[in-house]
C-alpha cells in the first residue's frame, strides 16, 4: 500500500523535541522527507538522525534556525529547496509559553511570546509560498492550542497568540485558496499533551511528573493527558491528500474539553 505522505517535501519548525519531533518522525514514517529546523540545532540534528536511522540516510535534515527572524527562513526555504529538491508541507510547529495574568505579564514576556508564536508564522509563509507554489498540491499546517479557543485569565498572551495562529491561518487558505495555489491552510488545536515542557511545569510547581499528569488528566473529559503521537496523526492527516477538500479549517485534538 502507498505510504500516505509518498513524495511529500516536509520543513517542520521546532523539530528538536515534543511534538516537532513526534512530526518529522511520523511524516517520515508516511513516506515524506524532512527537514527538522529549531533555535537547538543539535536537537534537530538529533531528530533527523533518529528518522534517518528508522527510515535510511536521506530521509531527513536538519538545520539551526531561529524563526523570529525572516533572513533565516531565507536560510530555512534555501534549505530545502537544496536538500529535499523542494517544499510542499509547512508545518509550523514552534512555539512558546507565557505565564502572568494582565497585570503581571511584562511587555517584554508579551512580545517574545508573539514574535515566537505569530511573528514566525507569518514570516514563515510568506518566504515559503513561492517555493511551494513550484512543488504544489501543498499544506501548511499551524499549531495552535486548544488555549486559543478556551481562554484562562493567566495566561493572556499566550491565549492571544494562539487564536492568532487559528484566524491568520484562515486568512491564508483564502488567499492560497483565491490564487488558486492549491495550497491548503488549516490549524491544529491539541490540549496537555506529554511532552518535555510538562517536566518544566511539574518542575515550577513543585510537583512529581505523574501528579501533574494526574492533575492535568481530571481537566479533560477522556481523563488522559495526549501522546506526541496524537498531535503528529493529525498532522500527517492534514499533509496528505487524503485531505485534499480541507481548508481554512480547525482540528481540535482536546479530548473533549471544548464540547463542555
């Protein structure tokens, strides 16, 4: 049986763990080449050495890559048009947390939590669309969270930047949609999912690793926390044809936190 991302040509952003990880490896197992891209370019050379050993030499890449910055989504973009001969999956993956209510985030927080979450997206399409429009049909997939339809009074910055993520990519599948691109744009929204950012909260709040999955657990209807896996299946989903007739469109992966 045809693999479900045969021939595709992947950059995911924040490739170096958690759920960028999950991504490359999933996409590559699918039949698709990567190139996993993250500010720790020795993690991304690490995630791209792990799918290269499952999968043979040449599958994936790796490059260092800060993506506030448009001059090194050039680099990203030069990336792979060199290394994969072309782009037509986008995932942009990379992101940040915030924590303070209003009155405690500071500007600074505030800023970098945009220039990581949002700023990267839009540089992001914007340097990669002529490359995709060469190798289309094409899909840009953008993580969101689940926060940027549920909001929490502490945490308005990164709440804000994720319904940012969900409206801008609306906003490009239209555009992609009306030039008739036929490149596709949807957001991904997951809830807790297990990932080394948890071992940092559990970290900050004092808390064994298996509470804090416990605690996070009884917030959500299915009471489990997610697998980087059940973010990564939804990507390859959206990466592949199969959905082809899908833009401008949501994938809430929360295990039933929205339904409440």
């Amino acid at each position: 049986m045809t693999k479900r991302c045969e021939g595709k040509l992947a950059l995911v952003t924040g490739g170096a763990q958690g759920l960028g990880r999950a991504h490359c490896i999933r996409l590559a197992q699918e039949g698709a080449r990567v190139l996993a891209t993250d500010i720790n370019g020795a993690g991304a050379q690490e995630t791209a050495d792990i799918v290269n050993a499952e999968m043979g030499d040449g599958t994936a890449f790796a490059i260092a890559h800060d993506v506030t910055d448009p001059a090194q989504w050039e680099a990203a973009v030069d990336a792979a048009r060199e290394q994969l001969g072309g782009l037509n999956v986008l995932v942009n993956n990379a992101g940040i947390g915030v924590a303070g209510n209003i009155e405690d985030c500071t500007f600074e927080d505030w800023k970098r939590c945009y220039s990581v979450n949002v700023d990267s997206i839009f540089h992001g399409c914007q340097k990669a669309l002529p490359l995709m429009r060469e190798h289309a049909p094409g899909s840009i997939i953008n993580i969101s969270s689940i926060a940027g339809l549920i909001a929490s009074d502490t945490m308005p910055a990164y709440n804000s930047t994720k319904a940012a993520v969900w409206m801008l990519s609306k906003s490009i599948a239209l555009h992609c949609a009306k030039k008739n691109m036929q490149i596709r744009c949807n957001s991904v929204h997951p809830t807790f999912v297990d990932t080394p950012i948890l071992d940092g909260t559990a970290t900050a709040h004092a808390l064994d690793k298996d509470v804090l999955l416990e605690k996070l657990a009884r917030q959500i209807p299915l009471r489990f926390v997610g697998e980087p896996n059940d973010i990564a299946n939804a990507v390859v989903y959206l990466a592949s044809d199969e959905s082809r007739f899908m833009t401008g469109a949501e994938i809430k992966l929360d295990g039933g936190i929205s339904a409440m």
